[in-house]
C-alpha cells in the first residue's frame, strides 16, 4: 500500500493487515491485496439511494446493510466490472450523520471512547 500513499501521494485514512482506504479529493477509495479497487460513495441515506438506483434498473451485488465499522452500505457493479460502493456514516453514538469515514474515525468513534 505505500505505492499509493508514498509515491502517487493518496491520502490513507484507514488500514487493516490486507488493505487500506485513500481519500482522493473526497473520493474513497478501498483498495485491497489482490483485488480489484472498491470506490465508495458518500450519500446521505443508503436506502434511498440504493432505490433510486435499483428503479433505474442498476442490479446490486449487496443489498443495503448496516457494517461493523458504523456505516451503512450497498454494492453494485458497472457494466465493465468495477464495483461500486454506496455509503453512509452514522455515529452510533451520538446518531450524527457523518459527511466522511474521516469524520466518523475522528470526531466520533475517538471522540466517544
């Protein structure tokens, strides 16, 4: 992972033993030991979006679901085989929506230890 933070200059915001999530001007991106980029992205309400979404005939590789980590998320694929990430952050906690994993990272999952 240090190609992407050390010499392209990505911004990591969080990592576990097998990958790691850069912001990229605001874009997430997941990237993970041998498998393809995952890009997030940010909406206020995941079930909305994903209907949105599904009425315009987008298939969904997961349905909306809350996470472990406190987001709340569904996946789709692009017609050429990208995977796509809708998500959203709120703590649990404090119930604020966040406006960046960054945000629910530092000034709430920290801040309500």
């Amino acid at each position: 992972m240090s190609f992407y933070q050390d010499i392209l200059g990505f911004e990591k915001i969080s990592e576990w033993p097998a990958g790691a999530i850069f912001d990229i001007a605001g874009v997430e991106i997941g990237l993970e030991l041998k498998a393809k980029p995952e890009i997030c992205l940010l909406v206020e309400d995941v079930d909305k979006a994903y209907q949105n979404l599904k009425d315009k005939g987008l298939k969904f590789v997961a349905e909306p679901k809350d996470q472990p980590w406190g987001g709340r998320t569904a996946a789709f694929v692009d017609p050429d085989g990208n995977e796509f990430e809708i998500e959203s952050f709120q703590c649990k906690v404090c119930g604020k929506t966040c406006q960046s994993y960054r945000e629910l990272l530092e000034e709430h999952l920290r801040k309500h230890r």
